[in-house]
C-alpha cells in the first residue's frame, strides 16, 4: 500500500470484518441487502446515518464482487474475500488463534503460520479500501480482532487520518496473550492507533502491560509514548475502557408496542404458563457457559429446590461459525444435554428447557424479554454482553431479575444484577433460587437501578465518548462552550467542590524557558475569589518538583499542591512532604550509587536529583559514550532494582522509586478535602491520567488540540480564567 495514497470524500470511514447487511437471493433470482442484527450494528446504525459515513467490510458473500452502495442511509464499501481467505484469515487466525486465546484460552489455540499469512494478507486489503475512501484528515474508526493490523497500515499510507480503534472482546492478561508468535507484530498494529478502547478497565491495563513488556515503551495510565522514530520523538497513544452499550431508546419503544406485548403473553401460554420463566440467550460458543446453566438448572431439578411444573427454561442458542470443528462438537454436547435433561424431568404438559439453535429477528427477542422472569447471562468470558443490557432496557414495566456472570463485562455497569462466578455451580444455583423468589420490591429497586444506568449510558453515549476522545478538535473556538457552560451550571451548586488546576499550559502559557512561566493577568484574582467562597478547595497539580512550582505560580497559602506527578504534596502544611517509604529511601541510595559510579567513568554524563528518582544526562557525552552510560544503567539497575519505573527522552533516562501520575495526585486530594464534584482543567498528556480518574458527575477540561478524555475543551489558558470567574459567579449566584 502506497505512501502516497490518493484521499477520498469520507470523513468519518468505519471498519469492520463485516458489513452490516445481508445479501438474499430469493428463488425468483432477485436478490436484496437486509440489515443484519448484531451488537455492533446495533451500536454504530445512528452514527453512521447521522454523520453520512462509509462502512468498509465484507458483505458476507464469498467470491463476488460488489461495488460501493448504499443500504438505508449508509454508504458501504465491500472487501471481497475468497473461501481461502474465509477459511485461512476468519475461521483460521481470527477464530481458531485469537478469539480462544484472548478468551482465556478457555477453548486451546492454534498457532498455524499459513493462516497468519493469510490474516495479514487480508488486513493489507482492508487498510486500503480504508485509505481509498477516507477524505484528508478523516477519522477512521476500526473494529474488532480480526483487523488488528489496520491502524499500522493505515497510519503507514494515510499519516494524515485521525485512527481509533476498537476492541470488542477481551484483551488477555500479559502471561496467556504472550503465548502468541505474532505478539509483537499485533502490539505495533493496534498502536497505529490514536485512541484504543477496551471494554473493561481491565483489558486496557492488560494490553498496556504487554506493550511495556514486549516494547518498552513509557506507559502512564491511559497514555503510552510511541516512538516515531524521528529524533527521539514519541507520539501519544491513549488505551481506555469505553464499555460499550445499546439503542435502550429503541429497545423500549419496541417492548411498549401492544402487538409485541400480546406476543409476550402468548410466549408464556404456549410454554404451559409457567409460574417462572428464565431466559438464557446466546450465541452457540463455548465461551457462554450454556453447559454450566444447563447443569445447575439439571441440578435444582434433581434435588427438588425447583420444579418442573413452576419453572421452564427457554434457551435460544444462536448459530455460530458452524464450520469450526470446536463449535460442532460444542453443538453436539448442547444438544445431548438438552436432551438428557428433558428426557429426566420433562412430563406430557410441562418441558424442562424449550432449546431453540436459531436466531430470531429482533421483536421476538424482546419478546422473550418480556416474557422472562429471570435473565441468565452465564458468560465464561465475554467482552461485554449487550443481551443483559438489552433485556434491562426492554422491562419498562420495572420487573425481572437479571443474573449475570462477574466475567462479562456488562458485570462492571449492572451491579444491581445478581452477579455470579459461572464456574461456581453451587453458587450459581444459589443465584437462580433466588432470582426465583426474590420479591417483588426487591425486583423491581434492583432492576429500576439498572434501567437508570443503561439509559445513562447508551450506543450514542458511548460514540460520543469514544470519537470525543479521539477526534479532539482541529480548531478550538474562543470563550466558554454553551455545553461545557451547561457543566458549570451543574458542578457549581455542589456541597464541596475542588477546583484542581495543572499550571504549565493551563494557567500559563508554554515559554521556552520553564522558570519564565506565569499565570496570565486575572488568574490569580480569580483563585481568590474562589478560595474565599464556603465548600470550595483549589489545588494545583503538576509534573514540576514543588520547590518550581511554588516559585512560578506563587500561589495563595490555601491552595492545595501536588508535585512531581503526586509525589510530592503539600496540603495545608509548610512541609512538603514525599511520604516515601523505608524500601522505597533505600532504593534511592542504590540508585545513586549506581548511577553516580556510571557518570563518574563517562566524560559528559551528570547526574540529576528528583524527589523520588535520578536521571542520567548523557546530551554533553559523545553519542557513543552516552549510549554506553544509558545501557549499563539500564543493565545494572534492571539487574539491582528491577521494580523501578523507568522514562527515556532524548539524551537522558530518568529513574523513580516511585510510580506516580496525576491522576493518582487527584484522587489525593479527592480524599483530602471530601470534594463530591471536582473540576479538572489540564493541557498535557500526563494530564490524561487525571481525566482518567475523574467521576461520571465530575468535569474534565482539555486546553488546546489533540485527543484526550476530557469531557470539554478551550482554546487557551485565557479560557481558562473566563471558566474560573465563570464557577465562582455561578457559585456565588446560587448560594444567594
């Protein structure tokens, strides 16, 4: 794929291994697209008609060529695939490699290089249907594991687009992902991103541990420093959970519809009117745990607890990737102890579980919903598991128990579930006796819970938040933003608020000269005024040693400080405090003795004292010399104090004893003051690690360009005076 790719006329390109259409060719021989269903057409539909963006993917037909069309407001352009390639690239690597492997290998994998081959081969052809279609400096969004190499490719052909990348299903611990030949190779391809969202928090802090092991790159939070391979420099990478959700709108206007509510009463009469209906929905995969639901069910027949004429079962098991022998042989074990269990406690008039191995179109599923008592989402792994969300958003009537496996993702979000470890039969069974008898206040506090977080928290909450963060804004607008005034409004009636403020480019402008910074005319006046109002905390919180910021922002008495990234704090004290630990004081010692001994042997190395760490200079050595300085340090102290956190930079490698970042200075000072709202303004990249720990209800403000987390941005530090005059004024006005 060529540099110099010529640009297409879409500004927001998503990728995804499949189109979101099905081709019918019905017996007359005419033949027509229909929407297919799934969790990420689910999730991307309103976005893709909003915004009159192209979808790149196979359209599901294998070897046919199809050109550019478009299908109900959606402009789609198809990627052809052969059977080599179905078979090689999606049932090989994809499916067989990656997906049981990055589901705790709960099924084995295989390593087969033909079908990496292929896997690569076929990335390459996605990446530049991609570059074909994509305007100059559009914002490519692309989806899923089995296109892991595209933002590499992309950003090889295309360095003008903006990339994200999202992962649907898990990401494995560093100890099972790092079984995997082609690692490395994976790493560099998703790190061709800008932005790469996770599920859960989890499998962000997974992958940026494989790319620290395996790469050596600076991680910090969210943030990982790539290097570009131009003077040292690094380009910023943020990898972040963005929990992905549904259309709860959509599902709930179908559950009020009166033809799908008379289909739900008709459900449960032709299943014998049980006393209790349970729901499992899935797709047929050995990840789902429909065998561990089977058995616990089979159990609390067998002794009794539930019986045959109170309670039925309904398990839709979807079919999937039936050309897989892992999955033929799964639907074999289904199917036969489905039917041992029917045959041991089924009668004339009542079925133990009604399986049904198709799909059903989408206001028959909600159907069943609403026809359920009890959900059951028994997943071994899953990344997140929309059919939970689905079945909270569909029970507008404020009934149902959902009881959902701690090993899905929807776990972290829908706490009011009764949350489960599958592989705990016993305590599963517990789990579904209860849902069973839960009474009716109960049910319906719990699932009012949960009805208010998937509402909260939809499809087009989750877009937002995912292209807020990687799209940024190529040209911020002067003064206060009618939505970021709108927040204001919020967070300035808080009991105890905490104004937490980074200064180099929050406060101050960037000079060449960091001793020469100042705080811009108006910004200390309006700190005071907010210090001197009832239930409000002002902090500063920076990446300088305490003893430099005090000097350049000359701050008021009252004002909070963190330092150093939060290893220094001075909180209403004179002293400066590192609150440093006995080990962590030894290790310094050794630290500067090891280093002191390296810079001592090397002409033009010096040594440079920080709160928690050293760094060694090596820009007055020959490059030779310097490369010699860093690698002994490097190979001694990894040798002598293996724990340490380690950054490099052009010409110096800094050391810390402690590993310490914005975000944890924030959440410091959270406990410090009892703050309920905090408001976080910052401008630097470590200041993505504060976005990161901020709360739902909390506000995030980025100065400046380029992709972050925070919930609002501004032009400059003189916006950010305009914002601070802003809180006190409305603070002021409403305590009036």
């Amino acid at each position: 794929m060529p540099a110099d790719a010529p640009a297409g006329t879409f500004t927001l390109v998503v990728v995804s291994n499949r189109l979101p259409v099905d081709y019918e060719e019905a017996e007359d021989g005419t033949a027509a697209w229909r929407t297919s269903p799934g969790g990420l057409v689910t999730a991307l539909e309103p976005l893709m008609r909003s915004s009159h963006g192209a979808w790149v993917g196979w359209p599901g037909v294998a070897d046919r060529d199809f050109e550019p069309f478009e299908n109900d407001g959606i402009s789609l352009v198809p990627v052809r695939l052969n059977e080599a390639d179905i078979e090689d690239y999606y049932e090989g690597f994809s499916n067989d490699t990656l997906w049981p492997l990055y589901h705790d290998v709960i099924a084995p994998p295989s390593f087969h290089r033909e079908t990496w081959d292929a896997y690569v081969a076929v990335n390459r052809r996605f990446a530049a249907a991609a570059a074909a279609v994509a305007a100059p400096g559009a914002t490519v969004w692309v989806h899923d594991y089995q296109l892991q190499l595209v933002p590499r490719m992309l950003r090889g052909a295309r360095p003008d687009l903006v990339i994200g990348f999202f992962n649907h299903i898990p990401f494995p611990p560093y100890g099972i992902f790092a079984q995997l030949p082609w690692r490395k190779q994976i790493l560099h391809g998703l790190l061709g991103a800008d932005v790469i969202g996770f599920q859960r928090l989890a499998d962000a802090g997974n992958f940026s541990q494989a790319v620290r092991r395996l790469c050596g790159y600076t991680t910090r939070g969210v943030v990982i420093d790539v290097p570009t391979g131009e003077n040292a420099d690094t380009r910023r990478v943020i990898a972040k959970h963005f929990p992905i959700s549904i259309d709860a709108a959509a599902f709930e206007g179908l559950a009020r519809r009166p033809d799908i509510q008379a289909r739900a009463r008709q459900i449960r009469e032709d299943l014998g009117s049980p006393k209790t209906l349970m729901l499992g929905v899935d797709r047929l995969d050995y990840t789902k745990g429909i065998g561990h639901r089977i058995k616990a069910f089979g159990e609390l027949l067998a002794e009794g607890r539930l019986s045959i004429e109170d309670v039925t079962l309904v398990q839709v098991a979807s079919p999937s990737r039936e050309r897989v022998g892992t999955y033929m042989a799964l639907r074999d074990e289904i199917e036969l102890a489905v039917g041992r269990l029917n045959g041991d406690f089924s009668t004339i008039s009542h079925t133990a579980i009604s399986y049904h191995h198709h799909s059903y179109p989408r206001e028959e599923m909600v159907a069943m919903y609403l026809a359920a008592d009890v959900m059951l989402v028994t997943a071994l792994r899953d990344g997140m598991n929309l059919v939970a969300k689905e079945y909270v958003a569909v029970r507008f009537d404020v009934d149902g128990v959902l009881v959902l496996s701690e090993f899905a993702g929807a776990a972290d979000e829908l706490k009011q579930a009764i949350l489960i470890n599958p592989h705990d039969i016993d305590g599963t069974k517990d789990a579904i006796v209860r849902a069973v008898e839960m009474p009716k206040r109960e049910r319906t506090r719990r699932m009012r819970s949960l009805r208010r977080k998937v509402a909260e928290n939809d499809v087009a909450a989750w877009s937002a938040s995912f292209l807020r963060a990687l799209t940024g804004g190529a040209a911020v607008p002067a003064g206060i933003p009618d939505d970021l005034d709108l927040a204001l409004q919020s967070i300035a009636g808080a009991e105890n608020l905490l104004i937490a403020l980074d200064f180099d480019g929050t406060l101050a402008p960037h000079v060449d000269h960091p001793e020469d910074a100042r705080a811009i005319a108006g910004t200390r006046e309006a700190v005071q005024v907010l210090l001197d109002l009832p239930g409000v905390r002002v902090a500063f919180v920076s990446g300088r040693a305490l003893v430099s910021l005090q000097h350049v922002a000359q701050p008021q008495s009252s004002v909070l400080l963190t330092g150093s990234h939060g290893i220094e704090v001075q909180l209403d004290t004179p002293e400066i405090e590192l609150n440093l630990l006995s080990t962590e004081l030894e290790q310094l010692d050794t630290l500067a003795r090891v280093l002191e001994s390296i810079s001592g042997t090397i002409a033009g190395a010096t040594i440079e004292r920080k709160p928690a760490g050293l760094a060694l200079h090596t820009r007055l050595a020959t490059e030779k010399d310097g490369q010699t300085a860093r690698r002994q340090a490097r190979e001694q102290l990894d040798d002598q104090l293996p724990g340490l956190t380690v950054r490099e930079g052009k010409n110096v490698l800094e050391f810390s004893v402690r590993s310490s970042t914005k975000g944890d200075a924030l959440a410091t000072l959270r406990d410090y003051t009892g703050a309920d709202r905090v408001f976080y303004a910052g401008d630097d990249v470590t200041d993505e690690d504060a976005f990161a720990a901020l709360r739902d209800d909390d506000v995030g403000l980025k100065i400046g360009q380029g992709a972050t987390l925070a919930g609002y941005r501004v032009r400059s530090p003189h916006e950010v005076t305009q914002v601070l005059v802003r809180i006190a004024a409305l603070r002021a006005g409403q305590s009036l």
